[in-house]
C-alpha cells in the first residue's frame, strides 16, 4: 500500500485533508520521519498496525485517539476516547491567561479534560500554579499523564467533582483564584446528533452543553463567583452562537463581558470581570 493508495482510500471516506492525515499515519505508525515519507513517493508499507490504522480512520474514528497523542500550543498530549481532543480553537484562552496572569498566580481549570489549557498555561508560565476540575475519572487519569510528560505536575492539583453538584468540599479554605478558566461542555442537546461523524467518539459529556448550551456558563458564573478574587476574571471558550448569550448572561449578574475573535472573525472567547465599582451579586 503506497502513500497515494493511502490517499485515495481516505479521501473515498470522506476525509477532508487526506494528504496530510495520510503522511501523519504513515509517520506515527510506522515511525518513519515526514521527510522520508515525501521523498520515497512510491514505497509500499505493508505494516499491518497501519492496515487496521487506515479502517479505524475510514470508519471516521479521530486520527488523534488512533495515533494516541495530539499537539496543543507548544506542548504534546496524551489523548483517548476518555477526553476531548484538545482543539486549536481554545490555544487563545492559553494564550490569554498566560499573558493577563499576574505574578505568582493561581488560577482553576474547569471542565479541565485532557488538562490541556491548565497545563499549557503553567508551560508557559513558571510562576502559577492551579487546580483542575472534571466529572470524568478516564479523562482525569489522562490529564495527570500529560501533566507529567510535560512536566508541571508539582504546580496542579486535580479534583474529581461533578460541578452541577452544590459542595467544592475540596478547595482549601479562603484560597481564592486569579482566574476560574473553563471551555464547558456548550453543544445544544439537540445539536449532537447533527455534528461531523468523528464526534461520535468524543465523550458526550465533554459536548453536551444542555438544552439551550448555557448550563454550565450559568453554573460557573453562579456557583464560583465567590472564589475569584475581586481582580481577577473568568475566561470561557464560546461556541459560534453562544457568545452573545455568554455576554448576556453576564451583564445580568452585573458583570462586564469582553467577547474576543479568532483569527477568523469567529467569537470564542469571553473575558468576564467586575465592573469597577459595580455590584456583583450573583
Ligand atoms: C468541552 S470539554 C473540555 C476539555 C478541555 N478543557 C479542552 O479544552 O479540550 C468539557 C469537559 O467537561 C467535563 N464535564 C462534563 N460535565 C461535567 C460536570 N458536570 N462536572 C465537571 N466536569 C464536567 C467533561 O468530562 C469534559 O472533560
């Protein structure tokens, strides 16, 4: 089987970038470099890991939870069914709170999942320090790996907990956070059925965001408003269609929401504070 057949049989499954997924299979499973890969145009590989690779693929399984690891800003993850893939839509939240964190901080990671945001911000920056909460025990397991491999397990602590339940019996008393950070579950109930095949294999947890997509934003905001400090901000990754009802939500409780774009023109992202001066009762 040559790259080209590879090629031609991904792109009959509907694969929308069959070149490049071909050269990433061929590279992680046969453990041979890209550049190798493109020079030797017409090797045939008869590997039978990347024979049962190509039909995990061409029954649109994730070529991430095939090949077992994905990149994510500058570092590398371990992923598995147990965790959503870490997307390049929620690097800017990274980016975010790596630069606007002040010295010394400690922020907590919600709906925290393969660990990737909480883990690429401590990356970035030496200094912090956070905890990192999630419902599913697999994708917690996993979140622990990465944050091993890339090597700030002593700066994060991981808890357990289901946040639509009342009690966070496990924050120690009086510690505040300088930001509560969280890319939520925000798919509508109804949507899930109508999304692209590979997300069938997504956990439906990470996606299913209730009825209308709000619940957990609502919660967060609700719930944990009493845990930041007075200077500090929640950040929220955003579906295309959730963002203004983000930014409601937040005016609502008398709060100032900042919708930020992405590269494409697409709000993703909301950075929510006190207004100086202004009450916040939630
Ligand atoms: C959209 S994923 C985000 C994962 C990761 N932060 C990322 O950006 O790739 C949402 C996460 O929320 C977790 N989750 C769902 N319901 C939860 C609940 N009730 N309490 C805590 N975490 C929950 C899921 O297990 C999943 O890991």
């Amino acid at each position: 089987m040559t790259r080209t057949d590879i090629i031609r049989r991904l792109r009959a499954a509907g694969i929308d970038n069959p070149e490049n997924e071909a050269l990433i299979l061929i590279s992680e499973v046969c453990s041979i470099s890209v550049e190798k890969i493109i020079r030797d145009r017409d090797t045939d590989y008869c590997h039978p890991a990347l024979t049962q690779a190509l039909s995990r693929r061409e029954q649109r399984e994730p070529l991430q939870y095939i090949i077992g690891k994905w990149p994510f800003c500058s570092e590398i993850y371990f992923v598995s069914p147990d965790c959503l893939i870490p997307r390049a839509d929620t690097e800017m939240l990274v980016y975010h709170a790596a630069e606007k964190l002040p010295p010394g901080a400690y922020f907590a990671d919600l709906c925290t999942g393969s660990g990737c945001i909480a883990i690429s911000i401590l990356a970035k920056r030496p200094d912090c320090s956070a905890i990192a909460v999630d419902i599913s025990r697999g994708a917690l397991n996993l979140a622990r790996k990465n944050a091993i491999l890339n090597d700030v397990e002593d700066r994060i602590q991981f808890y357990e907990h289901d946040l639509l339940c009342d009690t966070e019996y496990f924050l120690p008393p009086d510690r505040t956070f300088d930001a509560i950070i969280s890319n939520p579950p925000y798919v509508k109930s109804t949507d899930i059925d109508k999304l692209a095949p590979e997300l069938a294999y997504e956990p439906r947890i990470a996606l299913d965001g209730g009825a209308d997509g709000m619940a957990f934003y609502q919660l967060i905001l609700l719930k944990w408003g009493k845990y930041l400090k007075s200077d500090g901000f929640f950040l929220f990754e955003t579906g295309f269609d959730t963002a203004a009802k983000v930014k409601k939500l937040a005016e609502a409780l008398n709060l100032d929401c900042a919708i930020e774009k992405d590269s494409g023109g697409n709000q993703r992202m909301a950075v929510i504070k006190d207004i100086p001066g202004g009450c916040h009762e939630p």
